[in-house]
C-alpha cells in the first residue's frame, strides 16, 4: 500500500516510523555544458577529477540556495546516479550529465547521511530564492 502522508521524520531506534512519502523533490536546471576529457579537473582549484571522456553539465543550485557545500572530497551521487564533480559552488554545481534538468534530492534522507545531519536540517535550509510549485 502507497504511504497516505506526506513529509519526515526523525525517530530514534526502538520506533516504528509512520510510512511516509517524501514530501519534495528540488531540481536544477542546465546553464551550460561542455565536453571534457579522462585526466581534467574541474571546479574550485580542480577538485573534480573527470574519470572518463563525456560532457558535464552545469546546474543553476548552489550554497547560496541552501545545498550543503559538498567540497569535493570523495564521492556523491545524485538519486540518479548523477556525480558531483568537484566543489558546489555558491550558485552551482556541475554534474557527469548534460541533462536539461537534474533532480538534486529526491529524499532529504539521502543528504543528511552524507553531511552527518538529520532531514530537517536539509530542508529548512533552501532558499526562499527557490521557486517552489506545489502539485
């Protein structure tokens, strides 16, 4: 059965979460795109290391939206499997696609284990400068 209610929670161990849907999902929008080459580097002092021949594109999100500043170090992939490449910038971020539009979060979940932080921290901080729509 489909979950009834949308939004998160934050429970501690020895709770049974309600069964919830996520209750957003935030998307990016292409700037720009370029093809590169295996051995590049790309973003803030060339963080990003392009693992094979491709293109990138560039997404109109950043920290100054509310993303959490991903500085470049490891590995993280988008819902899609889309990988951040190099360092979020203040207003973007450049990704292994050069798809017209890219799903940033699909589920706050996923952002808050990669930053150590909980889902709501995730969610209260995006911008007011973010168009919303409600469906």
């Amino acid at each position: 059965m489909a979950p009834r209610w949308s939004g998160y929670t934050e429970f501690g161990s020895g709770f049974t979460p309600p069964d919830l849907k996520p209750v957003l999902t935030l998307w990016a929008e292409r700037m720009a795109s370029r093809k590169v080459t295996a051995g590049m580097r790309i973003g803030y002092g060339g963080s990003g290391l392009v693992q094979k021949d491709g293109y990138v594109g560039t997404y109109d999100l950043g920290y100054a939206d509310g993303l959490f500043r991903f500085n470049g170090e490891g590995e993280f992939f988008l819902d899609g499997g889309e990988r951040i490449m190099g360092k979020i910038s203040m207003d973007n971020l450049v990704a292994d696609t050069e798809a017209e539009t890219l799903r940033v979060i699909g589920d706050a979940n996923r952002w808050a284990r990669r930053f150590s932080t909980i889902n709501y921290d995730v969610l209260v901080k995006l911008s007011p400068r973010i168009k919303r729509k409600i469906i």
